[in-house]
C-alpha cells in the first residue's frame, strides 16, 4: 500500500532535540502514564473491554477528559470498530483489551487490519512479567501469535517504557506502509511506578520508509504512457490512503488512459467519471477486467497484483508492461515482475509522474488511444453491470443495494460484511469521494460490517452511515448493536436477508451440483419452511431487543418508503429486514484458479469482444 504522514491523523511527536521543550516530569503509575501517552498522541477514541490484566489501566481512564472509551460486547467487535474509524477518519484506531482470551479475540481484526493496511493500535494486558511463560491464568503469548499479522509488536514488562513504546506503536501503524501493531504490556509493568514527561526519546534505527520515488524511474514510466497505445491505471487502496485522489484525477485527465479501481479503492476516483472502467477482479466489471487483460501497459498505483485481481497468474495481462508503484518495496515484483518499479508515497509518486507526462508532451510525445477508447467504450456499452428482477415478484437484493444508495444523504459511509452483498453494493452504489467505502477486502472477514460502522460513526458522528450486511455475516457481531444504542452511534444496517450463506451457496449452485451442504440458515421447524429469508432468529425482534428501530421489508413496493424511513431516525441504530431472492446471483465472474480471458459477464453467457476471438 502507498500511503504518506501527512494523510494521517495522528503523529506521535519527534524525539526531542538538543534544546527543545518537555513536558514537566511526573510522578504516576505506568497505568496513568498509558493514559498520559494515548492523550499525547491524539486518540481520542478508544473501543475496548476490560479484564483483569488490563484493568490497572482502565482506573486512570476513567478521569481521562479527552479519551472517550466505547465498551463493546465483544473483544472481535472493538478490533473492526477500530478498523472502521481508521477507514473513515484516516487517524489510528485503538482497541485495548485484557490478556488470554480477550487478547486472541483480537486475532481475526488484527489480521484484517494487517491485509488492508489500516492504521491500528491494538493494546493488551498481559499476565505480571513473572509470571509470563508459566502458563499463568488467562496468559496467551499474544506477541507470538500475531507476529506473522503485525506490522510489529512489542511486549512492555517496564512501566518507564510505556511513553516510548505507545509513541513509537502510532509512528509506526500510521507512516510508510500503515498497518496493525500490538502493545501487550504486564499488569506489574502498569501497576509499578514511575515518572513521566512528554515527548520521549524514541528509537527506531531500522524504520525509515522511503516516500520520496526515485527521479529517473518517474521519467522512465512517463515514457512508457506516452508510448502506450492500450495503458490502464491500475488503482489500489493505497492512493486512498495517501490521500492521493486529487493528484489521482489529474494524471488520468492529463493522460487520458482508463481507470480501473480496486474493491479497496472504490471512490479512488469518481465513479460517474468518463474515464473510469470499473472495478477489476473475480466479480469485476467485464471492460475493468478486459482492459487489464488486453493493455500494453500497466500502471500499477498501491495495488498488490493479489490473486483476486490476476486470476490465474500466468496468464494475466500477456501483452502488458508494468510500472508498479508502491510505498512497501516487498509488494514490488512479488507477484508480477515490474519492468518500472518505484517505491514511493502514492501522492509523491503521482504528483511526479504528473510533472514528467507534462514535460514528455511538451516535447510532442503524447500518447494516442483512441482506438483502445473505441474498443473500451464498445465493452462498456455491450457489457454493463445489471441485473434480473425475481420472476416471483419477490425483493432483488442488487435492487435493495442500489436503491439505498440512490436515497442515502450526499457524503453517506457505506459499510460491508463479506460475500454476495459485498459484490453488489461494490457494484451498485455509486462511490464519488474516497473513505465511503469500507469492506474487508484482504483477509474477507464474515462479521465486519457491523462494528466497523460502529467505529465510522464514532469517528465521524455527523455523517450518515450504512452498513450492508448478510443474514450471515449480521450473526457473527450483530451484539454491537447494543453498544451502539447505548453509547448513541445511531448507525444503520440493512440485513440481504437470504436465508443462506449466499455466496457459499452461490459456489455450489455453480460447481458442486446444486447440492447445499450447510449453507442453508432457515432451516428449523415445518411452519417456518415457507417462509422465505432467515426467519430464526427474528432479525427484527433481536434487533429491537438491543435498542434499535426495527423494519422489515419484503415486497419491492415498500422498497422506497421503507428506506426512506430508515435515513430518516438518526437518533438511534437503525436496522432493516430486506427479505430477498435466494437464487440471485452475482455476475460478472471469473472462476477461482482460471484465467481472466474467461470472465463470464452472467451465467451461461461469454463476452465476444470483437476482435477475432470468441473469449
């Protein structure tokens, strides 16, 4: 991923220098010094839930005036809560939580959080230092467990370390390429005493992440767009990131080459742009995924060429050259071989190519692609994205998708678990502005919706926010809609209700014979099989047991009114029951393991791009 300090929130303040000012020292306990460091680094926000080990530090919290803590239900839920409001506010999201179990409930956002790149600082308790390593009550080794998930990790057992580490924690989960770091700190550590000032004496030797690219690779790929007779701007999560967008707009007009944004980079770049393509990838528009297949060059902007994008790797992209661009030197040629690598801040990097493309056309080498903008616009028009009404008169999820996105308020956050929902609200709800779209694209996280919301809300309370969410993916953290009623984060949800695991099932109608092996939720007494969508438990009666206005939906007349309804209570969560089809699907496709020459644009029908090939 790309990404530069500035676009962050929070920045831990520089080791002092010869001469500079500190901060008074202190008399505290490490618990009180923990807190002194997090209101020192600008968190203001903090989802967790105490225990034992922790609980030292949740003494002084109490009295912190500028650290608001959200008590969530479930460890899980304070880690996506946390990756949400990093999402939405571009600041690092905190989550702090006890040791043992409550430390290992941590494990699936982190790993979340460490595939998308988002800035998080996850802080544990952990069992006092003499005890560690003695299979002490509710000790885990959490240092161990998530070092393969972390951007790094530190085990505090000093409590005159705590200032140190939770400084050098935020400057590393939020400069170069951002991510997930863990503070697991012993409870004697946070009991012991100590002294504290402001700012300490970091020391991190072996991190310095190179933003500035290297001068003769930007003229280098300069070149090569001037030259390119069928380029694509490959565009990842990490432009997002970098707060790269408006840099971003200007190469693609200045160019004039298409954009293709990744499921991390919806609102990258405006939707409604004439230049933009589409989403590439598995369930990607068929022009997104044909120019990639079809270009002479591909300009690869914190994108990782990861395995949803390529399909079968050896076959994508055949005629293309590749300039890849990104802030961590690893993702470069780890997949595809670059032929221009830059490694660099996505807003420096762009903002450079911008000044060497001027200087190519002002020496007449501008690139000429109208005939790829012919044969693009000819995809566009043959093979947009759409969708079938149920023949039975039933709800079309994808029309659900689209209408709440067509009546959601201007500048709305938008929200999604992982499967078939996911897909349709990537394809119709249209994304105009970057951090509106928050999904768990990496690690595909069943349960993320919900207390990612959560955090988006908290983060940024004046704007609208709604998550998608399947009747699946609704059961795995749906509890967090309790500490949303109660903490007044009135954010919305609006449960695909299928009655299956839609995408799972969408797998087997597909390639296992139609034969629904333990993907089917509504399964449950004789009177209850008529019934159509997950009907136990009642979404509805659950929800308004935690607090929220609850709706169901069920007939497209209603659609409207009903949605319209939900945007307008904005004083307490809000939660809507769609009831749709079970046999919609989502297309277009690429089958896992084949190539991206045979995306089928819907089942049964295989795109005929014109040009000698029937593909």
């Amino acid at each position: 991923m790309l990404m530069t300090e500035q676009a962050t929130g929070h920045h831990p303040q520089p080791r002092p220098r010869n001469g500079a000012t500190t901060s008074p020292v202190e008399h505290v306990t490490g618990a009180q010094s923990l807190i002194r460091s997090l209101e020192e680094v600008g968190a203001d926000t903090i989802f967790g839930l105490p225990g034992g080990c922790i609980l030292p530090a949740y003494d002084p919290l109490m009295d912190s005036q500028k650290v608001r803590h959200i008590l969530v239900r479930h460890e899980q839920g304070a880690g996506h809560a946390a990756t949400g409001y990093a999402q939405a506010t571009g600041k690092v999201g905190v989550c702090m939580v006890t040791s043992g179990p409550g430390a290992t409930n941590l494990v699936t956002p982190i790993a979340d959080a460490h595939m998308d790149s988002v800035p998080l600082v996850a802080i544990t308790g952990q069992v006092s230092s003499k005890a560690i390593g003695t299979d002490a009550f509710q000790e885990a080794d959490i240092c161990g467990i998530t070092m393969p998930i972390t951007k790094h990790n530190f085990l505090v057992t000093k409590a005159e370390d705590i200032p140190r580490t939770i400084a050098e924690a935020f400057h590393i989960a939020s400069t170069g390429r951002p991510g997930p770091v863990l503070v697991d700190i012993a409870k004697d550590a946070l009991q012991a005493k100590t002294t504290f000032s402001w700012p300490p004496q970091t020391d991190l030797p072996g991190y310095r992440p190179v933003t500035k690219p290297h001068a003769k690779q930007i003229r280098e790929a300069a070149k090569l767009i001037s030259a390119a007779k069928r380029p694509v701007l490959y565009v990842g999560g990490g432009v997002i990131k970098s707060g790269a967008t408006a840099e971003l707009k200007i190469l693609a007009e200045l160019t004039g080459a298409p954009v293709t944004t990744t499921l991390m980079a919806l609102g990258a770049f405006p939707d409604s742009h004439p230049l933009h393509v589409g989403m590439p990838g598995m369930h990607g528009a068929v022009t997104a995924v044909t120019a990639l297949q079809k270009a002479d060059l591909i300009v690869a902007l914190g994108a990782r060429f990861d395995d949803r994008v390529t399909g079968k790797l050896d076959s994508f992209a055949p005629y293309a050259k590749v300039v890849h661009a990104d802030i961590d030197p690893a993702e470069i040629g780890k997949n595809r071989a670059a032929d221009v690598p830059i490694v660099g801040d996505a807003r420096e990097v762009i903002a450079d190519l911008v000044q060497a493309v001027q200087a190519e056309h002002s020496e007449g080498n501008k690139g000429d692609y109208a005939a790829w903008w012919s044969d693009l616009n000819r995809w566009r028009e043959t093979y947009p994205l759409g969708y079938d009404l149920p023949e039975d008169g039933s709800l079309s999820p994808q029309q659900v998708i689209q209408r709440i996105g067509r009546l959601a308020p201007e500048g709305t956050i938008f929200t999604a678990g992982v499967g078939q929902h996911q897909m349709w609200a990537a394809h119709f709800i249209d994304y105009e502005q970057p951090a509106t779209w928050l999904n768990s694209g990496g690690a595909g996280t069943m349960g993320y919706a919900v207390p990612a919301a959560m955090g988006a809300k908290a983060g940024l309370p004046d704007r609208p926010v709604w998550a998608i969410d399947g009747d699946g993916c609704f059961q795995m953290t749906n509890q967090e809609l309790t500490t949303c009623a109660l903490n007044n984060i009135p954010i919305k949800v609006a449960i695909i209700n299928n009655g299956a695991l839609g995408m799972v099932r969408q797998w087997q109608t597909l390639f296992y014979n139609q034969r629904y092996s333990n993907t089917v939720l509504h399964s449950g007494p004789d009177e209850l099989k008529d019934n159509k969508g997950t009907r136990v438990p009642d979404f509805v009666k659950l929800s308004e047991a935690m607090g929220c206005v609850a709706l169901r939906c069920e007939d497209p007349a209603d659609l409207d009114k009903v949605i319209a309804e939900a945007n307008a209570i904005n004083d307490r969560p809000v939660v809507v029951d769609f009831i749709v089809h079970e046999d919609a699907q989502v297309w277009p496709m690429v089958a896992a393991g084949t190539s991206n020459d045979e995306v089928m644009a819907a089942r049964g029908v295989r795109p005929d791009f014109g040009d000698g090939e029937d593909d």
